[in-house]
C-alpha cells in the first residue's frame, strides 16, 4: 500500500465522524424495543405472544405441545428432564451470521436447556437435540451435567461440552429466582457469550485449537461443527421448565473485525481522550472508528461504583462491541489509594492498572502486584512534571521490581523528553503493557500535541517495531489536542495510523 492510500485511510475515518450525536438511552418494555435499539438495528425475534418466527427444529411448523405462550413468556413445559422428547428444540425460520443475540431467561430448579447458534437441523434428525454451539443453561447446584465434562464446561454460560464459563469477575452474578440476561456476539469467527453484562465466554472458531476442542467433546462425529459460515438460533427443550422473553437481535454487517487484525497488538482507546464526554458519546465514538478497547478511567466509571453499577457499564460496552481492558491511569500518593486502586481494578473485572504512584510507595506497590498478580503499568509523563518523565526513567525504577511492574509507553510524552519512543519500544519491551499513542510537533518540552501523522513521530519505524517486539497489547490513541471537540482528530488519527499498519505489511 502507498502513503496515498494510507492517507485515503485517514480520511475516510475522519469523514464518519463528522456529524456524531449524542446518545439517549431509553428502557424498553419487555418484548418491545424502544427507539434508540430501532434505530441502532436491533429486532424482536419474538413478539411476546404468537409462535412468528420460529418452528419446530426437526418439523416445518411451530410444535404442538411442550411450549406454552402466556403474559409475554415463552414457557418450555416441563417432561421429567428428557431431552426433546415433548414439544422438541425450536429455531428461528431465519440463519444468522454475524449478530448481537439477547435473550432473557429464568430457570426452575434443576433445570437444563440452552441457547444454540449456528444450527444446522440437517445435521441430526434422529433422537436428542439438533445440533450447534451452545450457551448453556442449568442449575448448576441441583442438576447433576454441572459435574460432568471437564473442568465445567457444562455448567451454566458455558460454550457447552467444549469452554467453561470464566466467573472470576467479582461483579459476575446470577438469581436462580428471577430473569437474567443471555447474550452471544458473533463477529466472524470470534464469538463471545455474556452472562448479566459479565463476559464468560471468548473464542474463536475455524481454527486449530476450536477443531481440537471439538475432537475431544461429544461433537466430535459431527462434521465441520461450529464452524458455519451461518445457521439458526435455536432454544432447546431439554423436558425442564424454563421461561424466555425479550428474545433480540443485532445483526452485524460483514465481520466487523478491526482493520488491524492479523496483527498481534490491537488499536484502542484512552479514555482520557473523552475526558469532556460522557460514556454514550465516547463509545459512538468508538463504533465510528471501528475502535474495540478501552482504557477505563474514573470519570466514565467512578472507583465507588457499585457491583450493580459495574456490570451495567460492561453492558453498555458489550452492546457497542467494546472491551474495557484496563483502569487508568489512577495517582496514587498513599498505601490507601494503591489499596483502592487494586480493589477497584478487581471489581471492574481487568488485570491491568495504569498508575502514577510516589516513588517512595513503589515498594507497596511491588507488595500489590504479588497479592493480586495485576500488571501494573506506570504511566510516564515527559518533561511536565518531574515524575517519571520517560521510559528510561520508568526502567531504572521498575527493573529490579516484580516482572509484573512496567510501564505505559507514552510514545508522544517520551519524544517531547527528547527520548526515541522506537528505541526505547524496543529496549524495554519486556515491561511495555500498554502505549499511549500521539503525535507532538518537537522534541523538546515546546512540542504540543497534533494529530497522528502531523508530528515528528516516525509511525512507520514505531510500527515495525511493534512486530519485531512481539507486542501483544494495545496501542490506545489519547489525543489531546481541541479535547473539547476532537472527533475530527481523533477519526484522522485512527485512519493515519491504520493506514500505516496496512502500508508497512
């Protein structure tokens, strides 16, 4: 690729963001959808009250029995736990590919059923279920599939038979008595399941380690399973009473992968960038540019935010399609706000805090990073202010610190303390855990911020650089300059630096 076409790039990324508007968020009643999900796409694949939609998996129409719809609940009827034996699994009359699925459920005790995507009901028209990946549901506590499998694949949100769900989030939670909220992203073949705003579930299919979980599972004589390019959703009848509503559905154009994909780093966002903003502004934001991380800071979830609160942000980012992968950056100037910082990290569910702590309390913080096996990174900041001004600064304070304590590259504070942000990229990579893109216009405490491409930073050393190293984390643009109205900027510089991507492969 040629700088012309890097430069065709940048320009389309800042042409769509020209005329951004703020969102409004509206509840929708149950089984209806409200004007802002009209608007960003989302259909009903049930309408609370006729059978519209969906059929019998091994027969042309609805089933006759073992479903009931009453007061906007579709009720699988109970049959003393045999899989599809009464009414039978039912699936949409439409294939799905790329799509953001929600579907409420409550379970009964002991109950099993599941939520099945990429269903081909040719596959198997004999006895049991039809075949397709799973979100598993169960009584964990009550039914005993939740003690079989391996390592609890089988329990509840697992990729059924083949990923159990990660609950470490301390936010994760689930009322066997009331309604909770299922929810699939499919963008290609990476597939993610949510469980009350709680990722459980990320994996990607088509590939290597899917195939060989499968050789391993009970999927295993099913030919090419869970690796359609497309299939039915189904809702399965496993002869439990279980109750389903507000049964939606998003679906996605293309794949919707970044356009850095292939590379072992990823293009987020700071979230001080959108330090004027709230967070529905920040992540259209994030959708106009195709941006999928974010870099949480307080003002967009503040460190007293409930567990309720907490996992209600993550639905609003797992509705936009964005994952906050870190906190920061957080000053910490005592052994108490270090303590907050680390229970906060925790709660919020990410094992990565960009900090600025006193030198005198690094010792704590080495302390910290043990207890909780975070990654610490600390966040430089050029020649403003005396404390950690640049990367070889970081270094000589971290190098003989736990592994887990390095740095935030700053690319554009370290040039502006007249370091080489490619060198020093390259020099201390083993402690590099997250980089703060931007530009600046010299390389001296004179240079201010500009738009990536616009300065003196050398985007396509800085890159390749990247590559050499092996870096795997995210490379989240702050930019700083017209913050209070930087969309233009911001689309500009996204659309610069992933052109470069493109033109140096």
């Amino acid at each position: 690729m040629n700088v012309i076409k890097s430069k065709t790039i940048a320009m389309f990324f800042l042409l769509l963001l020209i005329g951004i508007s703020a969102e409004q968020t509206v509840t929708a009643q149950n089984n209806t959808l409200s004007e802002q999900e009209i608007a960003e796409g989302w259909k009903l694949l049930w309408d609370g009250k006729t059978t519209d939609g969906w059929r019998g998996a091994k027969i042309a129409s609805f089933p006759k029995k073992g479903w009931a719809i009453k007061d906007g609940i579709l009720r699988v009827l109970p049959n003393d736990g045999k899989e599809s034996t009464n009414g039978g699994d039912i699936i949409t009359t439409q294939k799905y590919g790329n799509f953001i699925l929600k579907v409420d459920f409550k379970i009964t005790k002991g109950a099993n059923s599941g939520i099945k995507y990429f269903v081909d009901p040719e596959m198997n028209k004999g006895e049991g279920s039809a075949i397709g990946c799973e979100f598993q549901i169960l009584d964990d506590n009550n039914h005993p599939d939740a003690k079989l499998g391996v390592k609890g694949n089988r329990t509840l949100g697992a990729l059924y038979d083949l990923i159990p769900p990660d609950r470490s989030d301390p936010a994760y939670k689930f009322d066997e008595n009331a309604f909770n909220t299922a929810m699939i992203i499919v963008e290609g073949n990476h597939v993610q399941h949510y469980l009350n705003g709680i990722k459980v579930i990320d994996y990607c299919r088509n590939n290597q380690e899917f195939n060989a979980l499968v050789a391993y599972s009970k999927y295993v004589n099913w030919n090419n399973f869970g690796n359609l390019k497309e299939g039915h959703i189904l809702l399965q009848d496993h002869g439990d009473e279980v109750f389903f509503r507000n049964i939606k559905i998003k679906e996605l154009k293309g794949e919707q992968l970044p356009p850095e994909t292939g590379e072992k780093f990823k293009v987020g966002m700071a979230g001080y960038t959108f330090v004027n903003f709230d967070l529905n502004k920040t992540l259209e934001t994030m959708q106009k540019t195709d941006v999928h991380y974010l870099c949480i800071k307080d003002f967009h979830l503040p460190m007293n935010s409930t567990d309720e609160q907490i996992a209600a942000f993550h639905t609003t980012l797992a509705e936009k399609g964005v994952t906050g992968y870190a906190v920061g950056p957080i000053y910490m100037k005592t052994e108490a706000e270090i303590d907050n910082g680390f229970a906060y990290a925790k709660r919020v569910g990410v094992k990565l805090i960009v900090g600025v702590p006193n030198v005198e309390l690094l010792p704590y913080v080495d302390k910290k990073v043990k207890e909780y096996d975070f990654k610490y990174a600390i966040h430089l900041h050029g020649p403003d202010i005396k404390l950690y001004p640049d990367a070889d600064d970081v270094w000589n304070h971290v190098k003989d610190l736990d592994p887990r304590i390095g740095m935030c590259l700053d690319i554009g504070h370290d040039t502006r303390n007249g370091k080489d942000p490619v060198a020093d990229l390259k020099k201390y990579s083993s402690r590099v855990f997250d980089i703060h893109l931007k530009d600046v216009t010299g390389n001296t405490k004179a240079g201010y911020s500009v738009e990536v491409g616009r300065g003196v930073i050398d985007f396509p050393a800085f890159i390749r650089a990247l590559r050499e190293v092996g870096y795997t984390g995210v490379c989240s643009l702050e930019h700083e300059k017209d913050m209070k109205n930087p969309f233009i900027g911001i689309g500009e510089s996204i659309g610069y630096f992933r052109g470069i991507i493109e033109a140096t492969k």
